[in-house]
C-alpha cells in the first residue's frame, strides 16, 4: 500500500527540483547505445550514455551504486556526490521508479562488474510511486492483470511472454506471406454480426441512424474477397464475443482466418501443420514440448479422430437423429436436457460433454455433425457430416477449419435454417449470399486462436497471462487503484 507519507515526499523532491530550474519531466535524451549493447560490447574507460528506469539504489554516504534498467537490460551505475557539477540537485532527489538518463565512463569494478561512473545526470521523469517488491497471493495476481505496466517492471519472466507473443505473430505473418498469402483487412463494425456462432457486443451508429455491431469472426468478409478473384487471403484479426470469461476466454480475443482457393479441410489440415511446427521451430522450441505438466509431442503424423464417432461411442446418438431421439438418448445416460432445446443446441451440448483434457498431444477431431457448420461443405455421400475438423492441443482447441460452402442456395437455405431454430442470430446476410452467387471458387478456410497457441508455447495457464489488457471485472470502487 502507497502511503501518503512517501507520495507526499516526492512532491516535494518536485518542488525543490522545480525551484532549482529543473524539470523533473525531461524532454529527449540521447544514448550512445541500448544497454544490452553496451554490456556485449564493454570497453572500459569509454565515455558513455544510457537511460532507463532506476530499480535499485544502494547508498554509501557521499557514493551510492544504482542498477538502471531500460527494455533491452540492467546496468550498475555509480554516483559520487561533488563530482556531478549541474547535475548535483537531481543525485540528491533520486528514488527508485525515477526515469533517467546517464552520461559517464564505463569501468569494471573490482569484481568485473560492468559500471558506468555517472558525470551527469538527466531526470526524465520522476516516479511518484514506489514499484511493488514482489508479487504474491490471489490479490496480487489480481493487480498484476489491471495495472499490467507494473507487472512488466516488477516481473522479467512475464515481459519475456508477450516478447515471444510477438515473436509468434511475426513467424505467423511471414510463413504466409512466403506462401503467397495476402495480409488484409476486414470492418470491425457490422450491421450483420456473422462468420462464427457467438453472442455480439451491440453499439449504435448515430450518422446511419443503426444499430452495429463489433465482429465475432471476418469469415463472410474474407470470403467476399476470393469471390473478388483474391486466392490466398490472411487476416490476423481481433474478433469479439459478448459471453463467458475464463482461463481461455477473453472477450477480445486474436484470431488467424486464412483462406485458399481451390482447396478444401484436407489441405487446411496440412497447412495447419505446417504454421504450427513453422512456429515452434522458429522461437526456439523442440519437438516435445511441455504444457502444464503435459508433454505435448508434436512430431508427425499428427492424430485424427472421428467426432461422429465419439459421440457414438459414448451417447449412442447418430448425426441423423432427430432433436427428440438426441434428447432422449442423453436423458437415458442421466443427462438434463432442456426441452426448449434446439437440435443444433443439444450436438453442442453434446460436444461439451466430450472433454479433450485427455488429449495432450496435437490431435485432428474430424466428422462434425452438418449441424453444426452452416458455413462447411457436407462429406461426399453423407449430408449429416460436414467437412470439417478441430485442432487440439494440451487439452485446448486450437484451431477450427473446413471446406467453405461455396453453393448459394445451399447456403440460403442454412441460413433461414438457422434464423428459425435460433431468431436471436438476427438478420440473414443477404448480401454474403449475393456475393456466393456471382461464383466463389471451392476454398478451404483456417482458424487459429493466437493466444491459445501463445498459451502453448510460453506454457502459460490462463489467457490473461498472454494477453497484454485482459477484460476484468470492474472494481468495486472506483477510486481503488488511485487509492493504493
């Protein structure tokens, strides 16, 4: 807890700062090097400039040792007061948190520790607030998520995450774009929310006089662009779902979407495999890999298994059967279904029950129920089933894919389909069907959660902890955080 005592006292190092003639909230500073390439490349006796953060501070009388730390890593600084000329005033008001700049010459100290003796000091920005020492206990974890700026100073581990976080998303981005894939961008606000199954957060337009809405998936838009004659399309989005929040899920949430013309759920499958193990190589990482306490082996061929017959397996029911049939078989096992359900609803719920905890190393579920993918071409021969299949991994869902729909009729149909069993989808996307009767050529369509993977591959356990800003419940009082 902040106490007033210590805010109280940095007032007045800025007050006597001010009346000295020194802005306590300096303009640009020049540094000869970041300090990763200082230490790399130390020269003893070479005249040096470095800034960053002030996170220790040892004094001695007249001498004090300080370790300064900017993003790239931590220098030791020494300071002898009655050597620093102008700069005297500014040693003398330092407090850990304070933000700097240092000029001086480097030297090794006696245990060949790499310092710069300070000849002048530049205050950047004073710190009126003392940093937290450590972190511990459920109400840390729980500011740690709302004022992530101190968890990145107080915690390396956490800041080397979202380093590798955007390591990931630059391999991503470049494996596609070696392949021929186009980076775009589709609206963030829709009039008809579409693409995905997903509760939409609702705003208003005031200019068109219309309700919008924030997109839950870019799906119908990337779509729209391969009947415009774009064949290999990619988007790294932020889409949004007005439902739960949990360990992995976040009401904003990034996604991959990739679409191929002249491809189907076979070749999503390869390409899948090939961006995932592209990555894992890319950051460092080896064939085996571990997840909270799960071994993950992501060497080749990957699993594939039959959803239609898991459900079999364990609840005797057919993708054929009727709404009634499903309910009753489930009620048989001692399931509660509610008789409001629709058919559609019942498969989900049925999907629920399957848990993938079991399921640690990289697995394809294939032969979904037709039910549950409007957007997806049904398997050959099998109206029931649709060409599609569920990545997972360390007991999550990575990634979600199939062979696009490209029939409009068909297509319609799904849609008045679904506006029936669930009116609370809304309005059906006449002009996406529009646009499917002008020609889509047959395509395969990809999506992968990137903070499910980053999850992975940083072996974190909860999505806020890959999230820079995760959404949190707002606090009780309002005035909480300016309080501590």
């Amino acid at each position: 807890m902040e106490t007033n005592e210590i805010y109280n006292q940095r007032l007045e190092k800025i007050a006597q700062l001010r009346k000295a003639g020194i802005d306590p909230y300096g303009a640009n500073f020049l540094r000869s090097s970041n300090i990763d390439v200082l230490r790399d490349n130390f020269k003893p006796d070479q005249v040096v400039s470095v800034c960053g953060r002030l996170i220790s501070i040892r004094s001695h009388g007249k001498t004090s040792f300080m370790d300064l730390r900017d993003s790239t890593g931590k220098i030791q600084i020494y300071v002898k007061i009655g050597t620093l000329g102008e700069s005297e005033e500014v040693a003398g008001n330092l407090d850990i948190g304070d933000i700097v700049g240092i000029t001086g010459q480097a030297f090794l100290t006696r245990t060949n520790e790499p310092t710069v003796k300070a000849e002048k000091i530049v205050l950047l920005s004073k710190s009126l607030k003392s940093l937290p020492e450590k972190w511990h206990g459920l109400k840390d974890i729980e500011i740690r998520y709302r004022q992530r700026y101190l968890d990145l100073i107080s915690n390396s581990q956490i800041k080397d995450v979202f380093l590798m976080r955007s390591r990931i998303i630059s391999s991503i981005r470049s494996f596609l774009d070696t392949n021929g894939f186009l980076e775009v961008e589709t609206p963030m606000l829709q009039f008809i929310p579409g693409g995905a199954a997903g509760k939409p957060f609702k705003t208003y337009h005031e200019e068109f006089n219309a309700d919008m809405y924030l997109r839950i998936a870019p799906e119908l838009y990337l779509k729209k662009l391969l009947v415009g004659g774009f064949e290999k399309v990619y988007e790294i989005n932020k889409s949004f779902r007005n439902e739960g929040v949990s360990t992995r899920h976040n009401p904003e949430f990034t996604m991959l979407e990739v679409y191929s013309a002249y491809s189907d759920y076979r070749d999503m499958m390869k390409l899948t495999t090939d961006i995932v193990l592209h990555v894992a190589k890319d950051i460092g990482l080896a064939q085996k890999i571990e997840y909270q306490g799960k071994l993950i082996d992501m060497g080749l061929p990957w699993e594939e298994k039959s959803f239609a017959k898991a459900v079999k397996d364990k609840f005797d029911i057919n993708p054929d059967d009727s709404k009634e049939d499903m309910a009753k078989k489930l009620v048989k096992q001692g399931r509660k279904v509610e008789e409001t359900l629709t058919r559609s609803q019942i498969v989900r719920l049925v999907e629920d029950m399957l848990s993938e905890e079991g399921v640690d190393s990289p697995v394809f579920l294939t032969d979904y129920f037709s039910v549950l993918c409007p957007l997806a071409k049904n398997k050959k021969g099998d109206p029931y089933v649709s060409e599609r299949f569920e990545l997972f991994m360390g007991g999550m869902e990575v990634a979600n894919a199939y062979s696009e729909l490209n029939d409009p009729i068909e297509q319609e149909s799904r849609f008045k389909e679904e506006a029936g069993e669930n009116p609370s989808q809304g309005t059906i996307d006449t002009d996406f069907v529009n646009a499917l009767k002008h020609g889509m050529p047959p395509a395969g369509g990809l999506g992968i959660g990137i903070d499910r993977l980053v999850m992975l591959f940083t072996n974190q356990p909860s999505i806020r902890d890959v999230i820079l800003f995760p959404h949190l419940r707002p606090e009780k009082k309002a005035d909480q955080a300016e309080e501590e």
